[in-house]
C-alpha cells in the first residue's frame, strides 16, 4: 500500500496535524502503536495557551467547540513547605477566567479523533524501522511485519521517536523522575485531603522534591511526585512504603496524599533533549512534537507539539508540488521558535527541583507586577 502523507504516533502533535491536513483536502494515515483509542489513559488538564495550542485549534476548525469543553480556570494554587506552611495562597477573583484555559486531555484527543475521518488512524501499529526507497519515498517496517510505503514520512512518535533516528543520534538526558497517583471521589472520602489541596493545585517544595497534587474534573485527584535524577532504579519507587521513605521527615497531613492513593505508584523517568538540537534536512522527512523537542514537562510541551503540526500542515498545504521546500521551512520556523522555549522550561525544571527551590517559587509567584511605561 502507497500513501502520501504518512504520520507515525498519534498523540495530539500526530492528530492535530491529520486533522488540518483534513481541513486543507489532504488526507493522511496516521499509524499508532497503540491497540486501540482507549488503550493508553491520557489523564489530566492541560493548559492550552493562546499562541499555541488554541491556535492550532482555530486552525483545525475546532476553536468553538474547545471553548464549550474548557474549565473556567486553573489559577488557585498553593504552594507548601515540608511542615505544611502556606508558601503561597493564589486565588483568582471571583467570576474571573484565566484566558489560559485549561482543557481535559483526554477531551481534546477525543475531540480531534472524532473530527478525522474514521480510517484515518490504523492502531496496532508500531513503526520499528523506515527505510528509503530509491523514488525519495520510505519504505516502513511495524512490529509484526506489516510494511507499507509514503511518498512524506512525519515522525510524532513521541519521546523515544523511532523516526528521529533517521534525522538525528542526539542522545536524552535524563532530568528526574516522576512518580503517579491517584485518589478517587476526594470530596466523599477524604474531606481532610481536599480542603488542604483546595479547588485548584497545591505543590509541597522540598529540597530536590515536590509532592504536587491537582484536581481533576472527575472528582479525583492526581498526585504527582517529582524527584530530581538520582541514577535511581525506577522499581525503587513502586511502592507506597517506599515513597513513603522519599518523604520521611514532612509532615503527615501533606504525606496522607501517598497513603491515600488507591492506585500504584507508576515511577518513570522525565528525559530532555540537549537545548538547540537541529538537524540537516532529509527529503521526505521531518519530526514534530517531543519527537522533535523533548523538554522538560513544564507546560510548553504538548502546546508546542501542536504549534509545530499547525505550522508543518500550513506549508504543505500552501506548497503541494515541492513537500520537500514545505518541510525546509516548518524547519527552520521550529528551531527558531522552540529554542528559547527549551531553554526557559530547563530553567523552570532546574528552579523546581533544586535546593532552594521552596523559596524561589514562593518569590517568583510573589513578586511585584512589572511596571508599565508609557512611550
Ligand atoms: C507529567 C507530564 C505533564 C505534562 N503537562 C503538560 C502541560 O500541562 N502542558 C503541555 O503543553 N505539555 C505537557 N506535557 C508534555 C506533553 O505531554 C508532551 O509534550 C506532548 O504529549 C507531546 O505530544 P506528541 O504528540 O509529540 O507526543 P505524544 O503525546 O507522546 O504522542 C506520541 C504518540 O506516538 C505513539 N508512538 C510512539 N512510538 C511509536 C511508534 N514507534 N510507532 C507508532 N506510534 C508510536 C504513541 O502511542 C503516542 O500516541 C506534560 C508531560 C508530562 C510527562
């Protein structure tokens, strides 16, 4: 089988750009290692903002039916110390909205999976190999031995991108770990726990830790631990008892997040790619998403992902006969985007886990507004 445009991974770079390609009469496959839509939970909110992720939305023709699925606004935070002192209390105006509003993740996958045409995803399918063929095409390999061919081979293949291999041998670094819980119905059953994480996110700073804690539309909530890199076995951090051992020493209402959790702990490791990664071009190929720019999750990640799938489907819409100039350009527009942005998100990642880090958040979500000047 030939196809055009064939797009590896479809997390929300992958689709996104399926679906604008859809929007300008081109149409791609996308192919997923997953077994299905509903095999793998896409948990949690995400912050979309305005200059990309909601602009890729308006560019796919699903900005209307975004703002219906938004939550008013994320913006109640607390910020802890490991003794429970309130760091910082934020609390948006009454009746306010964030203008960041945050979406439910699994609601914007469904979102832009029901607005592609049905054949459009094949699940089941894991890209282990692309080869080039001698007309500029590529010749794809998935697990199992199913093979087809493209004419243009996009790699949205997520962190560990089997089709950056083609492009690039950066190696990840390694920045920290992070560990998932979960605690259902909160309100019903632990009452104790949801005043003291309130109606939005609450982060507990320790040194080189953070036992974070958010709400989730569902009524549950999700806790997060992240810990900077320790070289570490990820079986380390498995159990409760053992998690339980990190957090020795703070106090016992913020570590009853960790006792109370239903779930296993699900440890995994938070990689990067070194800042300013590029590649020369190849014909026929190109990445978007963490494919392209692993950083640390920060909050640019997935806006970025579809920032680049907006952008990648713009010039091959505008440039149908030479796809090749098409890619050159979303290349270049996306090195020159994404480097700051990379070295703005290690920074915030280093600030979070660092030994100071309980009083540098505190100054950086207190500090005085910036003043304006008139010209
Ligand atoms: C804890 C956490 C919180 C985050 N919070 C935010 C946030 O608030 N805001 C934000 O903007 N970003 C956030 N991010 C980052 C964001 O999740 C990613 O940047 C984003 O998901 C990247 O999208 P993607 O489509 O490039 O890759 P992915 O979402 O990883 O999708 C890749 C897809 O490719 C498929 N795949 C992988 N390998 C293959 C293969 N060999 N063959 C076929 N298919 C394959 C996978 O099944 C998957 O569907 C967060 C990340 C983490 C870890």
């Amino acid at each position: 089988m030939r196809t055009r445009i064939a797009i590896a991974g479809g997390g929300l770079g992958g689709l996104t750009l399926a679906r604008i390609l859809h929007q300008h009469g081109i149409e791609t496959v996308v192919y997923d290692r997953e077994a299905s839509r509903s095999a793998r939970p896409q948990g949690g909110a995400l912050d979309l903002h305005p200059e990309s992720g909601q602009l890729a939305l308006a560019q796919a023709g699903l900005a209307g039916r975004f703002r219906s699925e938004a939550r008013p606004d994320g913006e109640e935070h607390r910020i802890l110390d490991p003794t429970g002192r309130m760091l910082v209390h934020h609390e948006p105006e009454p009746g306010s909205f964030s203008g960041r509003p945050e979406i439910d993740r699994s609601a914007l996958r469904d979102l832009l999976l029901d607005s592609l045409p049905g054949d459009t995803v094949v699940w089941g399918h894991r890209l282990v190999a692309a080869t080039p063929r001698p007309d500029g095409g590529w010749d794809l390999t998935f697990h199992g031995g199913h093979r087809v061919s493209c004419d243009t081979l996009i790699g949205a293949d997520g962190a560990r991108s089997v089709v950056r291999s083609l492009l690039t041998d950066v190696q990840l670094f390694y920045v920290a770990t992070l560990v998932e819980l979960t605690i259902d119905d909160v309100e019903r059953r632990h009452p104790d726990l949801a005043e003291l994480v309130g109606p939005g996110n609450m982060w507990c700073v320790g040194v080189n830790q953070i036992l974070a804690a958010q709400r989730l539309g569902d009524g549950s909530l999700r806790v997060g631990i992240s810990l900077r890199a320790e070289g570490r076995p990820l079986d380390t951090y498995r159990s409760k008892r053992a998690l339980l051992n990190v957090f020795a020493g703070w106090d016992p209402r913020l570590t009853a997040l960790i006792e109370a959790a239903e779930s296993a702990p699900t440890p995994r490791l938070i990689e990067t790619m070194p800042i300013g990664t590029r590649w020369t071009g190849r014909p026929g190929v190109t990445l978007i998403g963490d494919a392209a720019h692993l950083m640390p999750p920060v909050g640019e990640g997935a806006n970025q992902a579809m920032l680049d799938a907006a952008e990648l489907a713009s010039q091959l819409a505008a440039n149908t006969a030479d796809p090749n100039s098409a890619i050159r350009a979303y290349e270049e527009s996306m090195f020159s985007r994404i480097h700051p942005i990379a070295e703005m998100s290690a920074r915030v990642q280093a600030m979070m886990l660092s030994p100071t880090a309980a009083e540098d958040i505190a100054r950086f979500f207190t500090r005085p507004a910036e003043p304006v000047h008139a010209d």
